[in-house]
C-alpha cells in the first residue's frame, strides 16, 4: 500500500536563525521544537532571499529569487504568470490549506483597481484555502477573542501594551491573557482542520505571528527569561559611530521608530539603552518558547491520531530580525541578522538513514523550500524554480555541486510608511542591494549606492567596511564577478528549455 503523506509547514515570523537551542543558543526554551531537531535536520546557514513579509514569502513559495517574482516590497503585486507551492500540490491531489497569511498584493492585470486587496499590504496567495487568515484586518483573531468573553479596548490593538508601565520595552505582561493570544488562535484554527481531516491525507500552512512584534508577551511568558541572562547586543559606540558605515544604514538609524515594535511607544528605536534591548530580547524569547507550547498541543494531536509517521513536518521562517544589533530593530537593510532563518526538517522516511539530530552546515537558501516538499512528495519542481531540493540531504547524499556561498536581495524604494528612497535621492528602480557570501567573504553591491564589503574571519560582526581598502580590490572583484554570475544563472528560464527545431517542439531536461 502507498504511504500516506502529509504536509505540515510551520511558517514563524521575524524569528532569527541562531535561536535555536540546537545552534547552542542559551535563551531557546522550545523542547518541542528541540524534538524536531533530533528527529530530523537542522540547517545552520539557512538564509531567506528577501525582506520584508512579502517579498521573503513570495520566495518562500515560489522558490525564486526575488530578482525574477519582483514582488519586492510588501505591497507590490505578484506576476500572475507564476507558479507557487500551493498551486503545485492541488494539481496533484493535494488541497493546501492555509492558517496565517502570506502578504500577497495580487497582479493588478489579473483584476480591477478597486479590489480591496489593494488597500492593504498583502493579502492570501492564490491556490491556498484559508482555515484561519490573519490579514489584512485580523478581525476573524479578535472576533474570536471577543467571544471568548474578553472585552477590546475601543484601538483593538491595544490588547499588545503592557498591564503596567509606559510603552515600550518592558517585562511586563501584555495586557491580553495567553490563552487568547494570537499564537493560541492560530493553533486553534490549525488543529480545527487536522482533526477535520483525520481520513484523509492534507497539507497544512500553519503560519505564526510571533515572535514578530509588538515585543509584548502575555503572562507566564513575559518572565521566563531573565534579561541579565540574553546575549548583549553586537553595535558599535553610538548610532553615529554606527552611521558612518553607510548611507543606508545612516537612513534606518533615524528613520526607524519604537511605535513600529511596541504598542505606543515613542522615540527612535537606535536610542534604546543596552537594558532596554535586553528586556525586549527577553520578552522576545518569551514569544518564542509561547510558540513552542503550543507546536507541543500540535504535535501531541499527530502523535495520539497516529499520523505522525506520516507527515513531513518543516519548520522555517520568513525573515530574521535585528533585535539591537547594530542599534537596528526590524528586518531592513543588509545585515545577516536579517536575513538568516530557521529550517529543521522531519520527515518520515529518515529513520534508516542515521541522519536524524545531525546539522548541515552548507548553505541553504529559502528557495529551496518548495522543491523539497515538491521532491518528498514525488512530484516534479517547475522548471521556474531556482531553488533545489534538500531531500538528499536527508538521507545523507548531499548533492557533490551544491552551493559554496547564499544570495539575498534588498529592495528600499519608497512605501507609504518608509520612504528610503526619496531620502538617499534615488530613482526608484535603483533603490536595491544585493549580497553575495560564503565562509569568508561578504560583498554587498547597491545599484546606486557605494558597495559594502566585510571580512567575515576578521570582522564577523560586519562593523568595517573594507570595499576602500585597497588590498581588498581584487577580492572584492571576485565577488562581484560571482554575483554575476548568480544572476545570469538565475535569469528567468520558464520557457528556455523548449526550442523549435525541423522535427518540430523539443523540450530539453535540466543542464
């Protein structure tokens, strides 16, 4: 008999790359998810192609780069032409359902301007089913809420500020109660449809929204963590000395503020104290072991309904976060705190390979999500992909040519609520950066900006830029040459295997 297979994509937000206990990471309280990684691999140079939400997932389910889906900014519409994960498993039988969101602006040829859609930063990707959408509006999470008894304050977010104290950084407790935080809701709305589906195979987008802020955690989770105990920050002296590195970043040091991450607060969020940071990275790992519990109340389903041999389940997150580091908060500019994420993989079919509780160090990109539950599945990556598999390494045959160095991309033109672009003096179709790096070597190149580059063995906190140095030139050419050649290797190449020929049509296979 075939073997049942299921799907469980567990999709966390702005959760960062190293916090993970089995990265030795001292604050990751997560034995649910230190159960995944001993069950399964752990991928420590994992890395998403893009910032913020939905230019990351629109790579995260497409499995381009965000040089081909040009969906670069939230906001800015997905190409209809293509293809993405969902579409792919509900043509082969499969119906993807989806808890969460994937701030998705839909291709504006495909409809008409005054689709609501267009009012809001992203809605649903075509081809899922929602079971549980967050946006754009979270009114199904507070209607829930409220009929829980609850009673929401007249601004409904403010349910995220604390039960005591100012705004902003702080250990206190949010005001509302963890058994209706947005995580439980989510976890509801998850379980609601396993349990719907208990005779039939079923893939499940089961998306969460923390640890993404407002950094607020509700009781017991706003105290599990002792602030004395985090990692302090790695900056410069001040947000001045730290300007200096580049325009860029000089633009985000004053331009980002503490209301974007702490319901009402005010003030720059470069001028937070080194306390500050560590109550927020604190309540920040309390976000983090919520979201465990209540992967345990999921797992503990599959385990009682038997389907846990069964299921491949991946963990894995959009973007990263800066958290302090280099007097940043949030998840914009060029820094690898923004950039590497997650991913722990599970599957069913490991258990003779002695695979399970190892980590892979070779680097690994977002891309490369969709060809691997493409490939567990035994169905074919489109040809649109520019990601690959990493199903083989699972099984302990990783691949000989596999990537030596991860690429990721940034696009800053002007949004409605940061406005990099107009600042630096740009045209908006230079407002961009790519970044190109492996065990040593970092190059950053600006379509209009001067380029970044950092010595990751003498400098890994990437405070010096060494482009003006000149000992550095010819390596740093090097660097630029291999970005090159990434980009033309990843041109888009939906339709470059087909050719016309006397016979007729030829479609060739993969070089």
């Amino acid at each position: 008999m075939t073997q049942r297979k299921n799907v469980l994509l567990i999709v966390v937000d702005q959760w960062r790359g190293d916090t993970l206990a089995a990265l030795g990471h001292p604050c990751a309280v997560t034995p649910n998810i230190d159960r995944l990684c001993r069950e399964g691999v752990t991928f420590r140079n994992h890395y998403t192609q893009a910032s913020p939400c939905g230019p990351a997932r629109a790579s995260l389910l497409t499995g381009l780069y965000q040089m081909t889906h040009r969906a670069v900014q939230n906001t800015i519409p997905l190409d209809a032409r293509f293809t993405n994960l969902a579409k792919e498993v509900r043509r082969a039988g499969w119906d993807p359902a989806l808890v969460g969101y994937t701030t998705t602006t839909p291709d504006p040829r495909t409809t008409g301007p005054d689709d609501p859609r267009f009012l809001v930063l992203g809605d649903v990707m075509d081809g899922f089913r929602p079971v549980g959408a967050f946006e754009p509006y979270k009114d199904a999470y507070f209607a829930w809420v409220a009929a829980n008894g609850f009673e929401l304050p007249p601004n409904r977010d403010d349910i995220w500020l604390p039960v005591s104290g100012a705004p902003g950084p702080t250990v206190q407790a949010a005001r509302i109660p963890a058994e209706l935080s947005d995580t439980a809701w989510f976890t509801e709305r998850g379980l609601n449809y396993l349990r719907g589906r208990a005779d039939k195979p079923w893939f499940l987008h089961l998306g969460y929204y923390r640890p993404h802020p407002p950094f607020v955690a509700p009781k017991p989770y706003n105290r599990l963590i002792d602030p004395a105990d985090v990692p302090a920050p790695v900056r410069a002296a001040s947000p001045e000395a730290e300007a200096r590195q580049h325009p860029l970043l000089d633009f985000y040091l004053r331009d980002i503020q503490r209301s974007s991450f702490f319901q009402g607060a005010k003030g720059r969020a470069a001028d937070m104290t080194e306390a500050e940071v560590r109550a927020m990275r604190a309540t920040y790992y309390g976000l983090m072991k919520e979201i465990d519990d209540n992967l345990g109340r999921v797992f503990a389903y599959l385990d009682a309904t038997d389907q846990w041999k069964d299921t491949l389940v991946i963990l894995t997150c959009d973007h990263g976060e800066m958290l302090g580091d280099h007097h940043l908060l949030g998840k914009a500019g060029y820094f690898d705190q923004s950039f590497h994420i997650p991913l722990v993989i599970r599957a069913p079919d490991q258990a003779a390979d002695g695979t399970r509780g190892t980590i892979v160090s070779k680097f690994t990109e977002t891309i490369d999500t969709m060809p691997t539950i493409l490939n567990w599945l035994g169905l074919a990556a489109p040809r649109q992909c520019d990601g690959r598999s990493l199903v083989p390494f699972l099984h302990d045959a990783p691949p000989a040519d596999w990537r030596t160095e991860v690429h990721y991309e940034y696009d800053f033109r002007d949004i409605f609520y940061s406005k990099a672009e107009s600042a630096l003096g740009l045209a908006m179709d230079r407002a961009n950066l790519a970044v190109v790096q492996d065990e040593r070597f970092k190059y950053v190149h600006f379509a209009g900006l001067p380029p970044l580059f950092f010595d990751l063995l003498e400098d890994p906190a990437q405070l010096i830029n060494r482009a003006g140095d000149p000992a550095m030139r010819g390596t740093m050419l090097d660097y630029a040459q291999k970005m090159l050649d990434w980009r033309l290797a990843h041109a888009d190449r939906t339709l470059t295997h087909y050719r016309a020929t006397p016979d007729g049509l030829e479609e060739r296979g993969a070089a």
